[in-house]
C-alpha cells in the first residue's frame, strides 16, 4: 500500500554529489592494496557507505525505483536473513527494488543492493531469490567492489564513485557500463574478465554457505544459473542482464554443481509473503485487464502454484487497478474465508475501503492490524496517510510521533510526519521533520536548509525554537566534519 505522496525538495543532482566525493576517493584508491580485509585500511566503511548513499539518492529519483514498502520490507527480510549469517562481515545491508522487467541485480558500495522486479518475477522459488541475494551479499562481504577499483584503477578508475555510476548504468546498458568503468581505454578484456570470474566463483561459494546456514534449498542456485544459461542460449542477442555482469561459464555451474554434490535433499517451502509478493509485481505489469483475465484463468482451472491465497490476493490487486471494487471486496471476503493471515492483505483491504471512500473503514482494518503486525511498515504508513484522509490529523500525528519513538531513522515516517504538521499549520515542526527526513538518507544539506527555514517560521515557541537550534548545530557539525575527513583522505 502506497498512498503517500512524495513530498520532499528535489535532490542534488548525482554530478553534484560525485564531484564532492571523487578527489577523496581517488586518493583513497590509489593506496588500496590487493586482496582479502586488508582492502579496508585505507577506504574506511563510512566513506564507502557514504558514496553508496550518494548514489541511492540518485536512484529513488530514478522512474524505475519502486517505491513500495511491502516489497522493500520483503526484500529486507530476506536480504537481511542471509546477511545475519555471514562469517567474514557486519556490513549492514539495504535491499530495494527496480521496476524492470530485465534479471538483474546489482551490489553497490556501502551495502546497498538493487533487485530488478522481472528477476524476481522469473524465480520460480524463494530460494532460488535467495540465492541471487546471497551471491550480492557476497560481493560485498569479500570487498570485491574495492578489490576490483584497485585492479583495474591503476589510471582506469578515477574513483569508487565513478564505479558506483558504472554499476548504475549497467542496470540498463551493462555492457557500455563494464566497458566505461571496469575494462577502460587501456586494460585487458580478458585478463578483467578473468578477474571478475574469479569473483563470481567466491561469491557462489561464500553465497552457497548463506543459504544453507539461513536454512534455504542450496540447489536453488544451481537450478536458477542453469535456466539463465538456457535463457541467454535462446537470446544470445539479448541475453539477461545478470548474464553481462556477472559472467557465468560451464566451468562455474561445473563449480556449484560439485559443491552441491552429497548435500542432503532439502524440500523448503516458499513463505507466503514471497508468493504475495510475486502476485502484486504480475499485477502491476502490462494491462490491468490483462492481469484480471490471468488470474480469473488461475482460479478457474485451479492452478495455485501452491497457493490460493496468492492467487485471490493477485485477483483482488487486479480487479482493484482494473476499478472493479465489489469483485475485489468479494476476493476480499474469500480470504478471509481462508483465513489468510498477512499484513499484506490488511493494507490491500484498506485500500479498497479508501478507494470507495470509506475512510473510516479503512482506519478500522489498519487499526486492528497495526498491533498485529507493529513492524510493518506499510501497515503504519498507511495507517497515519489514511487518519489524514479520514479528516483527523491530531490522531496522524500522534501515531506518527509514536512510531518514530522505536524508528527514529525511518525518513518516509518523518516525511508523513512533516504532513501531519502541515496540516495542522505548524510550520516551524514541518520543517524540522522534513529536516530529519533528509538526514535520515544522509541528505545532509538539505537538511540544513530545511531546519535553516524551521528557524525563520516564527511559529514556534521558545523551547521549539531552542530545539531546532541546537539540532542545527548538530547538523552542521556533521557536515563540517564529513568535509574534515574528506580534505584529510585526499
């Protein structure tokens, strides 16, 4: 459920944010070393998530980012799954969603790491997605962005920053991507190439042990490599995305085939969130009515793919966007039949309720479910935007202010928050929310800027208004020292 709109300034542009960060990196890179942790000497952890925060920002203004906060949630539950099982690293992890219908997915500095929709529309299982997101884990546990810059950075990469470009491009146009960052003017293809596979065979094999420690089918990596292989076969023109930047050769599905070899059976059932998740990306692809008659058709012969809870839910999500609420509402009611449990279809019964302008109704069902399900946040987006519509922002605020008390860096939960006080005419308290909005995604400017406009409101009191000053002072301390530690790596 997604009814907030976007109400943040426009974000520096990703030219603006590199050329602050470039003459520091570049500086950083030259003295890398070769291999292993010894990678993390010079380029410090916060630099690099620094620069993968950079260009995130750059991202959630791309038209494909999906902004959709059940489909982040899911990723991150997954994602996070893994990555707690790791051996080499703490790293923390973000994991986010492309609307694409191209198999990619890409690991950035900092750990943040993209997933395109049709990639996860093409897994034919949950493991098979894990698989894929314990490969990326793996990326960046073993540093290999890092390690990568100083192989091929001896006068080919001007920065880690303008790798991160790179790997932002090569989500529409790989090839030009690997040959603009990685290969450059001067560098071998093969001996680079080489070097990547090398990678790709140590993050199969770190990615392996994630999945079988976090309690997935191993074989769900052996099985999804294969069918992208046969894919790129039949397309060789226009092979998948994931084929291009992340090489994958006879000798390392031999790799994973081995490693696989005298593992024992094991039947993992996929969670119903996955299939839920699933059905809503098919949903929002192609024509609304399309999507009705396929999942009418599902229905109809009984092809559940173990699950008609998944498949009425995608009914309902289809007749919704097709604007045919008494059909979604009676999809509704037969899974509450099937006493179907997921926060997901809590969300979805209250977006039906508002699209039929029953605010209070909607209110009702996100009221009962934000204590059944209080770390969704969805249900609590949704619940504070639907308190606004339904004419009670007090009652918005109240609950806004609340759940920031457990999720203070939630930046979506401190612009919603901005609203409620924007309706209320507080213009000193809108501010300073969007101000934490922006620091929460390491905006640190625009954070500034908006407490700098907290101060000249002159709606606040005196205790507001001391507040807002000191966090002002905070903030610019922050930037004076990011600019500090800058001067000092160049």
């Amino acid at each position: 459920m997604n009814l907030r709109p976007r109400i943040f300034a426009p974000l520096p542009t990703l030219a603006a944010l590199v050329l602050a960060l470039a003459a520091p990196a570049l500086s950083v890179a030259e003295g890398l070393p070769d291999l292993g942790e010894a990678a993390q000497a010079d380029l410090s952890p916060a630099m690099e998530r620094r620069i993968g925060e950079s260009v995130m920002n750059e991202i959630r203004r791309d038209p494909a980012w999906l902004d959709d906060p059940e489909v982040a949630s899911y990723l991150n539950r997954l994602g996070n799954r893994l990555s707690s099982q790791s051996q080499e690293s703490r790293q923390a992890f973000e994991f986010f969603a492309l609307r694409d219908s191209t198999l990619n997915a890409f690991a950035m500095p900092g750990g943040f790491i993209g997933v395109h929709t049709g990639l996860i529309l093409a897994a034919e299982s949950e493991s098979e997605l894990a698989s894929v997101l314990a490969h990326e884990i793996s990326h960046v546990t073993q540093r290999h962005l890092a390690r990568l810059m100083n192989k091929s950075g001896q006068g080919q990469i001007a920065s880690l920053a303008a790798l991160a470009i790179a790997i932002l491009a090569a989500r529409s146009n790989p090839d030009v991507a690997t040959g603009a960052a990685v290969a450059g003017q001067a560098a071998s293809v093969q001996n680079q190439l080489n070097y990547t596979r090398d990678f790709e065979r140590e993050a199969d094999r770190i990615g392996l042990g994630l999945l079988d420690r976090s309690g997935f089918d191993t074989r769900g990596m052996g099985t999804f490599f294969e069918r992208l292989q046969k894919f790129g076969r039949l397309y060789e023109n226009n092979a998948p995305g994931y084929l291009r930047t992340h090489p994958l050769t006879t000798e390392r599905l031999a790799d994973i085939g081995n490693r696989l070899q005298g593992r024992p059976y094991k039947q993992v059932p996929d969670s119903l969130e996955f299939q839920l998740v699933r059905a809503k990306l098919r949903v929002q692809e192609g024509n609304s009515r399309d999507a009705v008659v396929e999942f009418e058709s599902r229905l109809k012969d009984r092809k559940f793919s173990g699950s008609e809870i998944a498949v009425r839910y995608g009914l309902a999500q289809a007749l919704l966007r097709d604007g045919k609420m008494p059909a979604a509402e009676q999809q509704i009611g037969e899974l509450r039949r099937l006493k179907a449990q997921s926060p997901m279809i809590e969300t979805l019964a209250a977006q039906l309720r508002l699209k039929q302008g029953d605010a209070p109704g909607a209110v009702k069902i996100l009221r009962a479910a934000h204590p059944r399900y209080p770390q969704e946040r969805a249900v609590a987006y949704g619940l504070v935007d639907t308190l606004i519509e339904a004419g009670d922002p007090k009652e918005a605020l109240r609950v806004a202010t609340e759940d920031l008390q457990s999720y203070p860096s939630d930046a979506d939960m401190h612009e919603l928050q901005a609203k409620t006080y924007a309706r209320l005419g507080k213009r000193l308290q809108q501010h300073r929310a969007l101000a934490e909005a922006y620091a929460a995604i390491g905006v640190l400017s625009m954070a500034v800027e908006q407490m700098e406009q907290a101060q000249k409101s002159g709606d606040g009191d005196f205790y507001e208004t001391s507040q807002v000053d000191a966090r002002l002072r905070e903030l610019r301390k922050r930037m004076d020292d990011e600019a500090k530690q800058r001067r000092e790596q160049k």
